[in-house]
C-alpha cells in the first residue's frame, strides 16, 4: 500500500511487519551513531493544521534518522490564514518536489480525500475524530516489549471514547494482534457505534483496572466538545479518575499507559503518570523507531 491512513485497511501481516521493521530500526537508533541512508533523496513534508508536541517531533527525528529531506509546514502562520484551501496549500508543497506527506487535519477523512487528489504518499498523523494509526502501532509496539504476544491479553482504553482517534485506531490495531479490549468512561464520552465492534464497556474503572493488563488512559478532549458534557473535569476526575494507590491496591501489577498529552489531576493523577506502572515515556521513545519503520516501509511504494 501507497499510504498509511488508518489501522482499519491494514491486515495483521501489515501490522506485523511493521512492528518488526520497528524493532530493527529501534536497536539502530541506540547504537552511537544513529543515522541510516535509506531515505536519501527522498523529501518530506510534515503538514500540521492541527497542534502537536510527540507525533510532529517524533516523525521529524524519524525522517532525520533515515537521513530524509525534511520541511515542517504548520497551518498557523501560514497562508491557510488567508483563506488557501488544503488541496492548494498541498499541491504548492509538492511543486517543490516533496516526496512524501505525514499530516495532521482536524477534519476527519481529510487524508482520505487528499489520497485521492495527489500522487505523493500520505501518511496520516492524526485526521479530527477518526484515527491516529502510528500511535496506535506504538501503543501495540510498547504493549508488546513489555508483555509479548498480544494474543489473549486484556487491554483497558479508559477516558474520553467519543472525540478520540487514538481510541480507534488502538482497538483496530488490537484486535488485529488478538488482544481483549474493554472500554471504560462515562456513557456519555462513548460513541454510538461502540457497542457494535466487538469491545466489552465498562463505567467502573475499579472493575476494569482489575480486570486488565493495560490500562491505555486517554484524555478529555477539551477542544473537540462543542458542548458543555457531563461530567464536568472535577466530576470526571473523582468517578473516572486514577491515582497510584488504585494501582499499588490491585492484587496484580498492570501496565499505564497514555499517549499525551496529560491532564494532570484529571484523568490521572501525577503520583500515578509518575509511578513505576507508567510506561509512558516508553511509549513516546518508541515512537520514533515506529515511524521509522511506516516510513521506510512506505519508501519502497515512491
Ligand atoms: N499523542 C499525540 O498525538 O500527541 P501530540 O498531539 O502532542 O502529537
């Protein structure tokens, strides 16, 4: 395939291969020296009309580290402001003779409907509401270094369901690899659709901290409510919140994890993000290795 736009047109062998290429890539960016040729000549442009700290940092040093052309293209303080629309502002940075575009859109689809209209590959790094398919494949490449095969094993995604693409994508992603999923947050941050796509639900975060191996703690998205929801932070933080006395209290040790950025005190407490259960640095390490891996992989599609 030409593009990486979702987790959801990939089979398990896609997956797969990513994920090993991912493990390659890892071992060379901790070695001394941590540059390999594969991408020379190859030019990419980093396209961000949404904000972001880990994903756009994270495929800038992914594309350094394959030794890749690299431009970073942000919507603010761009001529998006007066008024050039996705397809121009795209079409002007491929006249320049750009290879590849990672982009972030807060519309979802927008890549989908950009792979149709350009010849460069895509590869989405976020698309509004719909899918973030590199962190879930970080996400799975993480869950695998600490508990292998993800065959089996039980895998909470605990928080805001309803405005987050790294939801899905993480559940597409999951399920590929075998794994259970329960999802856990009040009903009311819960799409419509979740009941119909194999996931248990849960609104108890005790019961679901119990019963799972991974806890993938996502935040409220703030930006994406259009309307005041129930429950407000403070509730929120008192049902649906966890500290790190919840975690020492299981019976069992499980694994946090979260793909940034936090709301301290919300959906986690610092106590917690900071704890030895958190693997949430990892996560972010390993990013880079991964987006290494879709990127290379992708190469060989140019
Ligand atoms: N996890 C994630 O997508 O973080 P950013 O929004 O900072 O890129």
């Amino acid at each position: 395939t030409k593009h990486l736009l979702g987790i959801k047109d990939l089979s398990t062998n896609d997956i797969q291969l990513i994920l090993e290429t991912a493990k390659e890539f890892k071992e060379v960016i901790n070695r001394p020296i941590k540059k390999v040729p594969s991408l020379r000549d190859v030019t990419i442009a980093n396209v961000f009309f949404e904000n972001s700290t880990r994903t756009r940092l994270s495929f800038e040093l992914a594309e350094k580290r394959l030794s890749a052309d690299v431009v970073n293209f942000s919507a603010s303080g761009s001529s998006v402001k007066k008024g050039e629309t996705l397809l121009d502002t795209v079409n002007n940075i491929l006249a320049m003779k750009v290879d590849m575009i990672v982009m972030r859109h807060a519309s979802p689809g927008a890549p989908h409907y950009l792979s149709k209209k350009i010849k460069a590959n895509i590869v989405n790094a976020g698309d509004g509401t719909h899918e973030h398919p590199t962190q879930a494949l970080l996400d799975s490449f993480s869950m695998q270094e600490k508990l292998g095969d993800l065959a089996g094993k039980k895998i909470a995604i605990i928080g805001d369901i309803l405005h987050s693409r790294v939801a899905l994508s993480n559940i597409f992603c999951l399920q590929k690899l075998g794994a259970e999923i329960t999802i856990c947050g009040p009903n009311t941050l819960l799409p419509k659709y979740i009941s119909e796509i194999g996931v248990k639900i849960s609104h108890s975060v005790k019961d679901t901290l119990q019963w799972c191996d991974v806890a993938n703690v996502l935040r409220i998205q703030l930006e994406r409510q259009q309307i005041k929801y129930f429950p407000s932070l403070r509730e929120y933080s008192l049902y649906f919140g966890i500290n790190k006395q919840m975690l020492d209290e299981l019976d069992k040790e499980i694994v946090l994890m979260h793909p940034g950025p936090i709301n301290r005190g919300v959906e986690l407490s610092s106590d917690a993000a900071d704890s030895h259960h958190s693997i949430i640095l990892d996560q972010v390490e390993n990013g880079v290795a991964v987006r290494m891996a879709v990127l290379y992989l992708l190469s060989q599609q140019i």
